[in-house]
C-alpha cells in the first residue's frame, strides 16, 4: 500500500483545509511514494513510541498530535523531537499527523466523543465559517441524569486518569457541551447556547472560577478525552487491508500521586 493511499484515505475524512491556522497536520517525515506494510496508531510520538515501531516492524507513525509544531533548528539530538526525527529517518519510518483537521470534522474527535458519552441530536459548537466543520459539539443526553451521575458516569466511560469539576448549576443535566483537548476558550459558548455541562480538558484556575454559577464545567486528562483518535484512524484505514496497530507504549505523561 503506497503512503499517499493511506493518506487520501485519510484526508478523505480529515482534510488538511480543515485544521486551525496555527495547526501541522499532514506529513511529518517520509516519502508518499513508499510502500507501508504497517501502521502503529498513536494519539502522541514519543521515543517510547517511535522505538515500538522499530519493534513492531512498522513503517508509518499516524498520529492525533504533531511532532513538529515549530520548525527545528537543529537535529542534533538536544531535544526529544529532535531525537525522535533522528530515531524516524535513520530507521526509515515515517510519520504523518492530524490534529484540528481530525478534531473539526463530523466523525472525527468530537462527534466520537459524543457518541462514546450517548449524546444524540448534537450539532457543532464552534462552527467554522465552511460551517458544516469547526470545533466542539453540543447535545444532549438521551434522559436527564444527576450531574454527580454524570460525572462518575464521564470517569468510568473514558476510563480517566482524574476528573475535576466545578459546583453544579443545576442538579439535574441534560444539555452536554464538549471538546476534545483544550477548549477552555468554548466555556462562553457553551453558556450562551445553554449547556448545563461542559466537558474539555486543560483548564485553568480563573475559567473554573468564572464558569462557577453558570455552568457545571468538568476537565478530564487531554489525552482521555482523545485517545480515541487511535479508534478512528483504525477504522478509516479498515477498508484498505493495511495493516494497522494501536500503540501499546501510547499512554498520558501526567500521574496522578494518591
């Protein structure tokens, strides 16, 4: 299977055009033109996931999160992106990401998330000006639940790592606002279109201090709420025959010390 397969495979869902501004979804490293007998699926690259694709005998990295954001100045191993290109080209692997492009379309981040937590009749929060694209998602909940209900029932159906919360609004939930990895800056709309719970990761002090009163707002591990990217890539690529992995070495950095 050519790697520029796999990709229109790929692009076919999650087009690069739409990534945010300031995204690096595409190609990372390699050559398009090469053939691929395997594909390790990560939601980041991390030196312990590179070395589990030379383990494995695989030749593509698909990843959610990009290696490369910033340009690199030097490959000169001072850094763990720096090592990890090292680790790729010496090793012939390659390495293609999608991050917004994945997180902006239906089918991709946000409506999986969604559908894993059963919220139906959802729509997009944050709707790009392509307008059938953009981030976040809101619905609802197919019957009202407590929201200490739904909190344990967010923890147990993400399998997460820790869950934090505001005080609730309102005692029973129904109206669900989401967004895979950090989407703090959607509190607002989530409000304004009448959310009673909005779900993200990697908010700050002030946004739960602000969201407090208008909004039960619940932050889960970033990598929680969108490791399931490694799920989609898997079933996009289903079809070719190629194939394909779920890294075991892909895991979040942060511990929790109980």
């Amino acid at each position: 299977m050519l790697l520029r397969e796999i990709i229109n495979s790929i692009e076919s869902v999650a087009p690069r055009s739409a990534q945010e501004e300031w995204d690096n979804s595409g190609m990372q490293i390699g050559d398009t033109g090469r053939d691929i007998e395997s594909v390790l699926l990560t939601t980041d690259i991390t030196i312990d996931v590179v070395n589990e694709a030379i383990e494995r005998n695989c030749q593509l990295i698909i990843s959610h999160h990009p290696l490369l954001f910033h340009g690199l100045k030097q490959v000169c191993g001072q850094t763990p992106q720096a090592c990890i290109v090292e680790m790729a080209i010496k090793n012939n692997i390659a390495i293609y990401s999608a991050h917004t492009s994945l997180d902006s379309v239906v089918g991709g981040i946000n409506t999986r998330l969604a559908d894993k937590l059963g919220i139906t009749n959802y729509r997009i929060l944050a709707p790009s000006e392509q307008g059938n694209k953009g981030l976040g998602v809101i619905g609802t909940l197919p019957a009202p639940m407590t929201y200490t209900d739904f909190i344990a029932y967010v923890r147990d159906t993400l399998d997460c790592t820790y869950v934090r919360y505001t005080r609730p609004r309102k005692e029973q939930v129904q109206t669900i606002a989401l967004c895979g990895g950090s989407g703090a800056e959607f509190i607002g709309e989530a409000i304004a279109q009448g959310a009673d719970v909005y779900l993200t990761a990697d908010c700050k002090y002030h946004e739960f201090q602000d969201a407090e009163g208008q909004i039960g707002l619940i932050d889960i591990d970033h990598w929680c709420s969108e490791h399931h990217a490694r799920e989609i890539f898997r079933d996009i690529l289903a079809p070719l025959g190629v194939k394909t992995l779920i890294s075991e070495k892909d895991t979040t950095p942060i511990q929790i010390f109980k």
